[in-house]
C-alpha cells in the first residue's frame, strides 16, 4: 500500500547560521568559511550534535547528521564530530590528528575531515566510513529536541514513544495463523478503515498488515498539547517510515523526530543520548521493553504489550490465542493509551505547576501514589524469595508502586502475593480475610496504574 509521506520535505539547506565547518568549508551549504558572514556555533557534526537553540518544533534542517546506509542496518555508521574519532585516535580533537594521514579515516564534503586532504587525490581510501556530497546522500538526519528552557516556556515535556506493541502491532502476511485466516485475515486481506487495519507493501515487496492500537488517533492528538513527541523504534527505517505514514500523515505530531534501528548506537538498546539534546530530566518514555532502556529506567513508563496478532503471542512466549484469533480488541476508552494518557496528565500537571526541574522525580512519585496504603507479603515466586525477597523484581516493583513490603506476615499485611493455595502464607490470608493474589496482580496494577479489583486474580492450584 503505498502511502503519503508526512512532513513538509524541504530539505533544502539554510545557511547561514552556519552550523559547523570541517576542512574549511560548511558542512551543510558547502560556503567557506573565510565567507561565511557568521562563524560556527559551536557544534559538532555527528549524532551526538545539539542544535543551539533551534525552533520549538526541533527541526533539523541546520544540523544533519550524516552516516553511511548500512546494509542489514543493524551497524550504525561511524559518526563524523568531535565525540567520535577514528578507532585509534582519541575524542579530544588533538593538533596531531593531522599528522596521521594517510589512512584518512572518513571524507565530508569530499574532504578528509581530520587532515583535509580531498578525496579524490587520496584515492577515494579510508580507515573508516566514507560520507559522500551531503546534498546528494541518502543520509538519515535525527530532529533536534527542544532545550529545558524552551520546554518550560511552551509548558510541553517531551514524550519518547515506541512503536511495536505500544501504539501498533504488525504481522507479515505469511505469519498469519490458520484462526486469524479463518476470521477473515488474510494475504489478500486490503485496508479495513472501520477497524484501523491496513496492508502495507514497502522495500523488497515486504508485505504486511499492521492494527494500529485503539484510541491512538486521540492519544496522539491530546498528547501532542503537552508533550514533543518523538519516535524511537528499533525496526527497520523503511518500516517506520511506513507506519509513521499512518499514525502522521500530515506530518504534524513527530516533524522528522524519528530513530529507527539504523540509527541506534547498539543492537537490541535504546538511549536517549542518540537523539541530539534530549535532556533527560525532561523525558518521558513509554514502551513496552523495559529491557531496551537500561540507561533510563527512570524516565521509563511500561506499556502492557499490545498483541493483536498471533505473531505477537508466539515472540514473546504467550500461551493465549491472539485478539485477531479471538475477534476482539481493545477498548478505546479505558484501553491502555487511554490509561496512560490520564497517567501522562498527571505527570505533566505536577511538573510545571509545582515548577519541577526533573520529570524523573515526578515519574517516581506519581507510581508510589498507586499502592500508598498496601503492605504485601509474597509467597513462594522465585526459587529464593523465602530467604531473600526483598532482591526479588516482584518486591522492588511493589516497593515503586507505593507499597510496603515485608517477609513475615502480622496483622498490617494486607496482600499475600503467591502462586501456590497451598503455602502457609497462603493460607493465613484466607483464615485473617486478607486478601490473597497471583502475580499478575501486581503487574496489572503497574500498567494500569491503579489499585485494580483482586478479585480477578486468584490464586488457583496448579493443573498436576
């Protein structure tokens, strides 16, 4: 399906500002620096650059980053800027980096950036990555972020999002099981408009459909007021191009703000330092991988997987039918961007009226609100949880929510958590009417963000 690209497409270059200069010459326009009416602001060029200043919606048309097209897009290319030398040299820009040419370790503009030697008198060789003409690279620019001031002043945080399983679920034609086909999913299945599904065709004739995840035409929307909203998938840039094309058609929410796995600096990672001047403390992620953000557990809220198709449930080891299978789906009104839209409020409201300088903070102190007045004991989860609970996952996410938790149980308990009917603890919960859960109750309770009903999780004896 071939789809209307978002985004105005001026790519055209604007100097002067003159970004950054490398051999003498700008490394946007091409204009030499002797000149140049203005001097460089002191920027690098490369992925770790930060646009001074820049509009409020972090256009990227005076800073680009340019990398070399890799083949899988699993390696990111070498960076060219003050942070990312040549393998041998140091990051510190030293005088004698001239000196160490030939190998020249990557051409810009048709220069060695390092000694300024051209390319073609150099015979086109490299150490490194070779960057060709910027006008005419098919090179990947990553939208600046707004700074903390321009943020505050326009009262917006900005707002990280995933793709896959948080706003959207997409399965090749080929993956499609033999219920989702018999429930009228098919490979000749077209668009379904009423339902939000559509059939995407895009590089090397991949095939696809994609559910976009209810209500997130609004999430986007409403978010969009309080929040700069960017994209950081781990798929494929043609893919994300793709999908973007129908959560943005018009190009109004994410303006180029996008990181697809090329431009990730490490496979299976995501970190806020590849998207230029993204402060932290100004950051909210919502994914559903904890695992991905290991550097920004703090500015992480986790989103309940979202698995429409069978595809999904059989990745992550689901052993349910899919919401394809079952014909059925999320609810807009209280489904999960619904549930994280209020959560995304509340964080919003308390760090500009109580005039906070880190949404970190804010994150934290939002989710202990959820379980103030809990006191849980948990029984038997993990091999070790006897002897040393309190090292366990389950006991630190309850500890985040807000709730006490302890060992021994004693009249302030008020959940014993276990998978077992049958453990002590299990069954002092039932004689002192306390109530008694299964794990997911926990975790329902972090993605909802709420005191969700016990009641729908029992603890129930194992099947023999």
């Amino acid at each position: 399906m071939k789809q209307k690209q978002g985004g105005n497409g001026d790519d055209v270059p604007r100097c002067p500002p003159h970004p950054g200069f490398v051999g003498g010459l700008c490394f946007l326009c091409g204009a030499k620096k002797e000149d140049a009416e203005r001097g460089p602001p002191g920027v690098a060029v490369g992925h770790e650059t930060m646009k001074q200043g820049g509009d409020a919606d972090g256009n990227d048309d005076e800073a680009r980053c340019v990398k070399e097209e890799d083949t899988e897009g699993d390696a990111p290319g070498t960076a060219v800027g003050h942070r990312m030398m040549n393998e041998e040299g140091d990051d510190r820009g030293n005088d004698d980096d001239a000196a160490r040419c030939p190998p020249h370790p990557e051409f810009v503009l048709g220069l060695c950036y390092r000694c300024g030697a051209t390319e073609e008198d150099a015979g086109g060789s490299a150490s490194g990555v070779t960057v060709s003409n910027i006008d005419d690279a098919p090179a990947t620019s990553i939208a600046i972020a707004s700074d903390m001031a321009t943020l505050k002043r326009e009262r917006k945080l900005i707002l990280v999002l995933d793709l896959d399983h948080t706003l959207l679920n997409s399965t090749r034609l080929q993956d499609l099981s033999a219920l989702e086909q018999r429930n009228g999913f098919t490979p000749d299945t077209e668009d379904e408009l009423h339902m939000e599904l559509f059939r995407l065709e895009y590089s090397d004739n991949v095939r696809m459909l994609t559910k976009l995840r209810p209500f997130v035409r609004g999430f986007l929307d409403q978010a969009s007021s309080r929040f700069e909203m960017h994209v950081y998938t781990l798929g494929r840039q043609d893919y994300a191009k793709a999908v973007i094309d129908l959560l943005d058609p018009d190009g109004v929410y994410f303006r180029g703000r996008v990181v697809s796995r090329k431009e990730s600096t490490q496979r299976d990672v995501k970190s806020l330092d590849v998207i230029p001047g993204a402060d932290p403390a100004a950051v909210v992620i919502l994914d559903d991988t904890d695992s991905a953000w290991p550097g920004h557990q703090d500015n992480l809220i986790l989103m309940d997987r979202y698995h429409y198709f069978a595809c999904t449930c059989r990745k992550f080891r689901y052993n349910i039918p899919s919401m394809a299978e079952q014909a059925r789906d999320e609810r807009e009104h209280d489904g999960s961007l619904a549930v994280v839209l209020g959560v995304l409020n509340r964080i919003h409201q308390a760090f500009f009226d109580d005039d906070r300088a880190d949404v970190r903070e804010v994150i934290a102190e939002v989710r202990r609100q959820v379980l103030p007045v809990c006191t849980v004991v948990f029984s038997y989860l993990e091999e070790y949880m006897e002897d040393f609970p309190e090292d366990t996952l389950m006991w630190t996410l309850a500890e985040r929510l807000g709730a006490a938790c302890q060992k021994d149980v004693d009249e302030t308990v008020t959940h014993v958590v276990a998978e077992d009917p049958g453990t002590q603890k299990a069954q002092w919960a039932r004689e002192h009417g306390k109530f008694l859960v299964n794990p997911e109750w926990i975790k329902a309770v972090n993605f909802r963000w709420c005191r969700v009903d016990e009641r729908d999780f029992p603890v129930t004896a194992r099947a023999s």
